[in-house]
C-alpha cells in the first residue's frame, strides 16, 4: 500500500488536493478491507474484548467508504482518477437515486450517533 501512494499520481504535484486524493483513495480502500477482514475472521469474544471495537470497524468501513466515493467523484470529471478497473461506482447524477444516497448518508450518520 505504501508504494501505491506515492505511485498512483500523476502530473507534477503541483495540485496539492489532486495528489492528496489520488493517494487517499489506496489508503482508504486498505482500511476498508483490513477492518472487514477483522470482523469476518476475529471471534466476537476477541472483538469484545476491546471497548468500542466493533463498532470502529463498522465506523471506518462506512465513512471511509464514502470518502473514497467522494475522492472519485472529485477527481473524475477532470480524468485525474487513476483506477486500474473499468467499475466506477455511479455518481449521485448518473446512476443512483437521491433517496439511495440518503438511505446512505442516514445509516452513516446512524453510526457514527452510536459511538
């Protein structure tokens, strides 16, 4: 993952927010998939065994997930989104209804009120 943040950028840095995005989105995505590893594979006895864990990784699998939505829809209008797949999650105007993106956005806030 280290070696993808600084890899996957493109132009000469000088967009300081393109740049922050680009290596944002790897970062996140590792996230993302270490904490749905460790709900999966973590037994609920280890899982309790440190205060608020399940609901951290629940946490970070939610709002880290709609960063990097948010990072993409940012960076694709102005082609710097640096994917290796041809799957794009939709964008609220292409694909996706107002009220999905509101179901959401409700159980991300959801979360987040039970921390």
């Amino acid at each position: 993952m280290h070696w993808e943040m600084y890899s996957e950028t493109e132009g000469n840095g000088d967009d300081k927010i393109v740049t922050f995005m680009q290596q944002m989105i790897p970062h996140h995505e590792n996230a993302v998939q270490m904490a749905k590893l460790l709900l999966k594979h973590a037994s609920q006895e280890e899982l309790d065994a440190v205060e608020d864990l399940e609901d951290i990784l629940h946490s970070i699998i939610a709002v880290q997930n709609f960063q990097v939505h948010q990072f993409r829809n940012y960076l694709n209008p102005d082609n710097n989104l640096l994917e290796d797949s041809d799957v794009v999650p939709p964008t609220v105007s292409s694909a996706m209804s107002v009220g999905t993106w509101f179901t959401i956005f409700a159980s991300i806030v959801g979360l987040l009120l039970q921390m």
